[in-house]
C-alpha cells in the first residue's frame, strides 16, 4: 500500500463494522518525547542514538528544522517544536524566523516570548504581538537567573526553557504562577533531561535547574500514549473486540497513559500480555467524573465515547483546549451534535457532557485541521457508517493511522 494512501482524498468513508481483532502495528511512537530527546540529543552535541523516533509530522518536522540552516523555519502546525526550537535558537544563537500555518499565527506564543526577552535574547514579532511569526534576532548573555511564568495556558512553555536551562551560565529558576495544565509533560521533561545527565528539581510551584553539561546517551522512545486512545476508544464503541497495542508500558513517561484508568469506567480492560497491550471489553459505568486538565489531549477520544455509549460526562479541566490545533471546544461541540449529543458549557471550568438519545445510521464529520477530531470520531465506525472530512490531517501524529483502521478489516474507500 502506497505511504501516502489517502493522503490526497477529500473525505474517507468507514463502513460499520463491530466486531475488531488485530494488532495497531503502525501504532506511532510518542511524539512528544520524541521531540524532548531531539532538542536534547542536540544540545548535548548531536551524537546521542536515538532510537524508536515518532513517524509523526510533528517529529519529522523537528527532526528537520533543528539542524536547518535556512534563516526561515516553518514549524507548519506542530506546537511542541514551535514553542522548542524557539527557545533552542534563542540559547544557541541562531538568527531565525520561526513561522508556520495561519492557526499557528493563532496560538499564543507571549509567555515564552517574555521570558526569553527577560533571560535577554531580543525576538520580535512580524505580524501580531504575542504570536508567530517572530524573529529571533540575538543573545547577548544572561541577565537573571530566575524567571516567573504562567502554568495555565501552555506547560510547553515550560518545558521549552527547562530544556535550554543547562545550557545557560546560571542555571535557571522558573517560578510558576497560577494554576499548572499539563503537569505530566513537564515531568517528562525532567526525566529526558536526567536521561541525558541533567538533574532539575521540580518542587510544586518551581523547576530549579542548575547549569550544567548534557551527555550524549542512547534512547528508545516508546509508543504514543495519545494514540492509543482511539484504540481504546475502539473497543470501547465495538460488540466484540479484541485490540493488540505493540511498545507500550504500563509506567510510562506520559501523562496520556491515564487513558487505562479513564476506561475502566468506559468498559475496556487492558492488560499486557507479551510485549503487548491487550484491550478487551468489560462492563462500564453510566457516569464518568473527570479532569483533564493533566491530559488534554483524552478529551476529545473520551466525549465522544460518552456520546454514543449513554455515558453522562462531567468533566473540568478543558480550558486549554481552545488554544489547540482548532478551538477544539467548538468542534466537539459542532460534531457531536450531528450525533445528538452535546457538551455544555456549566460555567469557565465545568462542562457536562450530555449523550446521544438515539445515534443516526450515518455522519459526516468535519476535522477542522485537528488530527484529533478526525481520529477521536474515526471509532463511531464501530456504530455507524461514518465520513472523515481530509483524513490527511492524521499525519501529524499518527500518518498511518487509516493503515492500521484498513488491517482490523474496517472497509475504507476515498471520496
Ligand atoms: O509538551 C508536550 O509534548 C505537549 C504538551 C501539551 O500541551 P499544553 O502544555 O499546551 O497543554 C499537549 O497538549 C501537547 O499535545 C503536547
Ligand atoms: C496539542 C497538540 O499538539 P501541539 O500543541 O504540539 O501542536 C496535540 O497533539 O494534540
């Protein structure tokens, strides 16, 4: 099968089909770490060997961009190596204009911008205040040694300047304010430095990171936590399942591996059996109580779940959804209301979501260039026939994921 099926189709039609058993061979590995061990390998002098490296866009693109030498670097829609190629320039003095797509001149870029002007490199924006695109133009020396940022809009802020901290002359101190998203990530960032011989302390409301040298080290990356979850999300919605998931460990460095607890209440087992995760289907609860303020990136896999399997959702923690690749909020409200569900707002941090009375025979979803809104509904052709507008955006995260829909014999043709 050609790398770029579907790749150039309008939409991807999925016939119903309930009864699932296979294995996700093309399960892709953690972008997200793999974008850590990337930004490290080359601060640490680029000759560690890394292993396992994510087939996602966004790693494809860091992987790419981190030793480019063309002053313009265009991050398309990856956030983590925006917000860490950014900080990775400022330190290694590298005069760049960081762009990418128009919802990326949409998320906000200010926090990190700030503290970096505050460490003293001189960035300036080329189009809006506070977003890409931006210049990074020079970096005279280190002016202070501890720096205060938000923890309430993107914890990859954080991580961008714990990642370059080493590096500079005084260590860094980052007192964090406010309410802290997406902890999970921060501490994977902890842990990739200590991989590679950088300790930091990571206190309730402070990172500490002294200076230090990173050490090149070998490094596996283990598969995608966030990408499981629609393998989850799949055994969840079918009658009959049995779901093989290869490289992933029960003690993972990422936060998204709370999806096992997550569905024990949606009714899927998971147990490792050789080397494998194995889901199966098990009884679930009519209610689910959950915040995903330290796993945004569930939330979209979990609400439409709910939708379809009469599972009332009460759910906080959503905030930062907004600000993702769409408003992601709106789109899941949008969509799921194509299904007779909703998710309504009870006020800024509460949200219920209502399940669908009686599901249709068929939709069309729209994906709003999220990777996530295609895969999170992609299930529901476990229930229903299903269409996927751009089924392209997968690439992202997960490129082969219809590859894999395509082995557990779930008939798919372009449109
Ligand atoms: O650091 C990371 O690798 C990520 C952090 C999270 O973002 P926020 O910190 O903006 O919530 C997550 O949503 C994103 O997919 C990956
Ligand atoms: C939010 C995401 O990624 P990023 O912020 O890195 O673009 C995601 O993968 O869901």
């Amino acid at each position: 099968m050609p790398d770029n099926f579907f790749l150039l189709s309008t939409s991807i039609k999925l016939k119903r089909t309930s009864v699932l058993r296979g294995t996700a061979q093309w399960l892709p590995a953690s972008k997200s770490i793999s974008n850590r061990a990337l930004i490290i390998n080359a601060l640490a002098g680029g000759t560690s060997e890394l292993h396992n490296l994510s087939d996602a866009n966004d790693t494809q693109l860091m992987l790419r961009l981190v030793n480019s030498t063309d002053p313009i670097i265009d991050v398309e829609d990856a956030g983590t190596t925006m917000r860490f190629l950014t900080a990775y320039f400022s330190v290694t003095r590298q005069q760049k204009t960081l762009t990418g797509t128009s919802r990326m001149k949409e998320r906000p870029i200010a926090l990190l911008v700030d503290a970096l002007r505050t460490l003293g490199v001189e960035i300036d924006y080329l189009e809006k205040e506070g977003y890409p695109p931006h210049r990074i133009k020079s970096f005279a020396g280190q002016k202070v040694q501890t720096i205060s940022i938000r923890g309430d809009v993107s914890s990859q802020y954080i991580s961008a300047l714990m990642m370059i901290a080493p590096t500079l002359p005084q260590g860094l101190t980052l007192e964090l304010t406010g309410k802290i998203g997406s902890r999970p990530y921060i501490e994977m960032t902890a842990a990739l430095m200590k991989h590679f011989g950088a300790q930091s302390t990571l206190l309730e409301n402070k990172v500490i990171v002294p200076h230090q040298a990173y050490k090149p080290a070998a490094f596996t990356v283990e598969s995608d936590w966030s990408a499981a979850s629609y393998w989850f999300s799949f055994a969840a919605l079918a009658d009959q399942a049995e779901i093989l998931l290869p490289r992933l460990s029960l003690d993972s460095l990422q936060g998204d591996s709370k999806i096992v607890d997550i569905m024990k209440v949606l009714g899927v087992n998971a147990v490792l059996d050789k080397g494998l995760l194995k889901l199966t289907k098990t009884d679930h609860k009519k209610e689910l109580h959950w915040d995903f303020t330290h796993c945004p990136d569930l939330a979209q896999t979990v609400a439409v779940i709910c939708a379809v399997k009469n599972v009332t959702g009460y759910f906080t923690g959503l905030e930062s959804l907004r600000i993702k690749e769409t408003d992601r909020i709106a789109a899941l409200q949008n969509e799921l209301r194509k299904i007779g569900a909703d998710l309504i707002e009870i006020d800024q941090e509460h949200w219920t979501l209502k399940p669908s009375a009686a599901s249709p025979d068929s939709a069309y979803f729209n994906t709003y260039k999220d990777h996530r809104m295609a895969m999170a509904f992609a299930p529901l052709a476990t229930r229903m026939e299903v269409e996927i507008e751009k089924p392209e955006v997968t690439r992202k995260s997960y490129p082969n994921f219809w590859k894999d829909i395509l082995s557990f014999g779930i008939p798919a043709t372009e449109v």
